[in-house]
C-alpha cells in the first residue's frame, strides 16, 4: 500500500500498482512488435512481447518466462527503455526492457496474431497499444542509431 493526498486535503491509502514488463526485443537494428490477438476490445493492436510480474518474481525472470511461453524463445535483458507508463485501467504500470535473442532462437505467434520486426522508419506502420507508444517513442532514436 502507499499513501497518497486525497482531493480533500487527506491521505488515502491505495495498492501498489501491478508490474507488466514487456521486452524490446531487437535484431539486426529492428525491434519485435507482436499483434495482440485477445481480448477483442485491444485485437489487432501491437505491443511488446511480456506480462505480468507474479508475486515473488523479479522483473527480469518475469519477462525471461513470457518470451519463453509467447514466443518460445530466450534472451537477455539489457537496460530499461523509456519511463514507467501507467496502463489505461490505472492499476497497473508498463516497464520496458531492451533484450536480445540468444542462441539464434527465432520468435513464434504462440500468442499473438502477427509478428513483425519494424525498423525506426517502420515504427508508424503499425498500431500500438496505448501503453506501448511512449516506448515506442523513446526507442525510436536508440534503432535510428543502430
């Protein structure tokens, strides 16, 4: 729990928001962006690979377990990439981590509708979730970069 101010001058206690980590995954100078395939209301839209961090689990085995169960792949996680974004509902918050694939592992749709490997100038063609975009926005310059 953490204390906030309520809008009457008091303090509120409100749960700690929940941790969904998503892995940037890039290759060859482009990064992995995934079409969501459920729930229909978010279908169609892309995002980065990842999920929810279970109790007890760091970030890091959190986001090595779902690019093991949707992508059947492994990686390494590198440095955090852009800010936490507070996810739509409000109760929860994205964390994005730069990875790489290891041992030449090439991801599968196990989850997802569609993959695509998208460059800087390819990062506008898709539709990303709305959590993803700041991402999106502060990786731009690091895959412009090479």
């Amino acid at each position: 729990m953490r204390t906030e101010q309520a809008s009457d001058g008091g303090r509120v206690e409100r749960p700690e928001p929940k941790v969904v980590v998503g892995a940037a995954i890039i290759q060859n100078g482009r990064v992995l962006a995934c079409a969501r395939s459920a729930p229909p209301e978010v279908a169609g839209r892309w995002e980065f690979p990842g999920g929810k961090v279970e109790p007890g689990e760091s970030e890091t085995a959190a986001l090595l377990r779902e690019c093991a169960e949707e992508l059947a792949v492994r990686v390494e996680i590198g440095d955090r990439v852009g800010r936490s974004v507070r996810m739509a509902h409000g109760r929860s918050v994205l964390k994005v981590y730069l990875a790489r694939l290891l041992h030449d592992d090439q991801p599968q749709a196990l989850e997802h509708s569609a993959l695509r490997w998208l460059s800087a100038a390819e990062l506008d063609s898709v539709t990303w979730l709305p959590a993803d975009a700041p991402i999106v926005a502060a990786l731009r310059p690091l895959l412009a970069a090479g």
